[in-house]
C-alpha cells in the first residue's frame, strides 16, 4: 500500500469528497510493543474498540497474544485474521449458541461471567457430545467496581456487587480448571488510584470466598491523550497495580491482565473532513454522530483538531460542528479550536480516532463512505514516543500505599 507523509499530502493528491480515515501502523505497533515490554502481566486486545484485521495483524506481529472478544461476531473475526491467537470471550452476557461455537469450533477457553445463571449457560454449552462437562473451563467472575475516575462510567451494566461475589466465586470454582477475577473502571481512567479502589474490592471478595484464584485481570480504562485530558503517564498505573495486585491474597503462580482496548488503538488513526459550510462559529462537515465522530456528538469528547489549508492567517476560534446528515442531533459542540477565516472547501484532520471511531461508523442517510490510506507521520499526540516526563520523575501520583 502506499504510504503518504501526512494529511496534507492526501488532499493534495486526492482533492477528496468523502472522509478519509488515517492510518499510522507505526504508531499501533509502538503503543503494542509498550505495553508487552511494560505492563507486568499479559495484555488482551479489547477488540471493539477498533476490529480492522490490518490492526490486529500489527499488533499480533508486535507481541499482543490474547484478544477481548465480545460476541460471536468479534470472536469469528479474529479467529480468521488470527489463527493462533488466545480469544477471551469477555462479555458477561452470552448465548448458549455462541458459547458452543466459540468453545467448539474456535478453542475459546476463557469467559467471563456475573450471575449464577451465565454459568449455568457456560457449563451447558461447552458439554462435549456424550454430555461430559467441559474439564479446560477458564471462568472469570467480574465484579462491579467505581467509574468515579474514569470519564466515561462502566459500573452501572456489568459486575455483580461485592456483598454476592464470594458465593458465585465458590460456585464457579466447582466448574472450571482456572479461576479468575475481572473488573472495568471505567474508559479514559484520569488516575492510578481507580485501580488501588477496584484491587481492594477484588481483596475483600476474595477473602470472603475462600477458594484459589488463579489470575486477576485489571480490566481497560487506560487513558490516551485529548484536549484538556493529559493523564499521568501510564507507567505509574502499572506500577500501581503490579504493588497492589503482589499483596492479594492469590495463588503463588497467579497471572496478571490487562484488557486495554483504546490505549492500544487511539494512535492508529485519525480522519481528513471537508468544510462543506460555515455559519458563523458552525461548521457543517461531512463526517460526524453516526460516524466517526460518534463519542464527539454522544459523550462530548473533545477530539484534537488541525486545519490542513497552508493560506489560513487568523487566531484560533472556538468552533462546533454539525455532521452530513439531515438530523439535528448530528451535532459536535466541541469547541473545536480551529482559524478563525476557515471556510468551506477546507480540510480538517481531527486526531486519535482509531478507538471507537471508524468502529462506531454507521450508514445513515447513504452517509458513512471513508477510504483508508496509510500516513508515515505522527499521531497528533502519543503516549509511547518518550517524550513525556518519566513515570519515576511523575508528581501525579500521590501515595497509593
């Protein structure tokens, strides 16, 4: 494939109608090779955060082994873009039949559960054909846990509460070869402490359970870079953890995970927009809620932004953005920080969208076109090119002890 220098080469060569997402290859097998090197423990790909086989091909080539699968479609993907892959099928609420061909046809062992009921299901599906119970189960039991740091809340749909995770833990136990215990805190996790609170939650529900665990797995929620969102750097959260998680009360030979799912894609892509009208501080543009831009719209985030005309003069100005389609609610307030005489017929790059960002586009309105194209430069900005202060020199992080 052709690999372009940058976004302004693209326009320049392509004059295009339609969005085009921006790919660094580069930039995903760096983020990979940080967290094999750096995180003490195994990291799973969560792969809805971005499914392109090419994405996982870079980060299976750059050591990422296990994969967060979370339906049967996810697990079928991966098998194919990865044959030798380990697939986890990590979403707590699963079909029997999807349970059976994960297990059966594409050799998943690993599945997370929180009720008593997803067990029964698990149990039942993976029987072989004389009705014998699967004796290779590796179950993991997720607790619910605080989003109170994280800028996007994951407590409120999965997790079962501390008061019930040691009778399932005892009742899970009894099916499976491997024992574990999941939690999420949240995406965009702003601290290491979300982990200290969360661990301590797995402490207390592993001593009222009172049986062996064989692995504990911290979930996503590590943080990229955005606008007004500059996290600690991500060193401190794995050291934070790997203290914490040496002072449960676990196996000798217990195994540590990690679920990151944008921290690995957020650098991988980014998207050129076309001005198609400006009125007043509005830009309507031609990508946008039912889009790429989807958390832009949805949750309010604040992508970066950077004009791509070499003949625009004015100081930056606060912008919001409304998408192609004839639906009000495809609206970005932002502010975007943009020239202040940018017009239509201008291009836009708008930064770290490879997670949740060409995986949330949608069809709508014959809208959702977007050719794809490799780029060499960097992402707009990074937390893997060794430019930030060092986590040992860090003063974000208070005593966790």
């Amino acid at each position: 494939m052709h690999i372009y220098p940058d976004a302004t080469a693209v326009i320049r060569d392509l004059s295009p109608d339609e969005p085009i997402i921006l790919n660094r290859p580069h930039a995903a097998a760096r983020a990979a090779r940080f967290f094999v090197e750096k995180f003490p423990g195994k990291s799973l790909y969560a792969v809805k955060a971005n499914p392109s086989p090419e994405l996982l091909q870079i980060l299976w080539a750059n050591g990422i082994t296990h994969y967060d699968v979370a339906s049967i479609a996810e697990v079928r993907l991966t098998r194919n873009a990865l044959p030798e892959a380990t697939l986890c099928f990590m979403h707590p609420v699963k079909t029997k039949r999807a349970i059976r061909e994960a297990y059966h046809e594409h050799g998943v062992k690993t599945f997370t559960l929180d009720t008593v009921e997803e067990l029964e299901k698990i149990v039942e599906a993976c029987r072989d054909d004389t009705g014998a119970a699967a004796q290779d189960l590796r179950l993991l039991v997720r607790l619910r846990v605080s989003s109170e740091y994280a800028e996007l809340s994951l407590a409120s749909k999965f997790g079962i509460d501390l008061a019930d995770a040691g009778e399932l833990l005892r009742t899970t136990r009894q099916h499976c070869d491997w024992l574990g215990v999941c939690f999420h805190v949240g995406s965009q996790a702003m601290t290491p402490f979300a982990y200290v609170q969360a661990l301590e939650r797995v402490r207390a529900a592993i001593a009222d359970a009172s049986v062996v665990i064989d692995m504990v797995d911290v979930g996503g929620g590590f943080p990229s870079i955005y606008p007004d969102m500059e996290p600690p750097p991500l060193e401190d959260y794995f050291d934070v953890i790997h203290r914490h998680f040496y002072e449960l009360p676990i196996a000798y030979n217990a195994e540590l995970w990690c679920e990151p799912g944008r921290a690995l894609a957020a650098e991988y892509s980014s998207l050129i927009v076309r001005v198609e009208k400006r009125r007043g501080e509005e830009l309507y543009i031609n990508d946008g809620a039912y889009g790429a831009l989807y958390d832009a719209a949805h949750v309010g985030w604040r992508f970066p932004v950077e004009a791509l005309e070499d003949d625009l003069r004015d100081p930056p100005e606060e912008f919001s953005f409304f998408g192609p389609t004839c639906d009000d609610a495809d609206f970005m307030k932002g502010p975007f920080l943009l020239p202040g005489d940018i017009k239509a017929d201008d291009y836009i790059e708008v930064g770290m969208l490879g997670a949740y960002g060409s995986a949330m586009k949608t069809g709508f309105n014959g809208f959702g076109d977007a050719e794809q194209v490799n780029v060499a430069n960097e992402p707009m900005a990074s937390l893997y090119r060794g430019d930030r202060i060092d986590a040992r020199e860090s003063d974000n992080v208070v005593s966790l002890r």
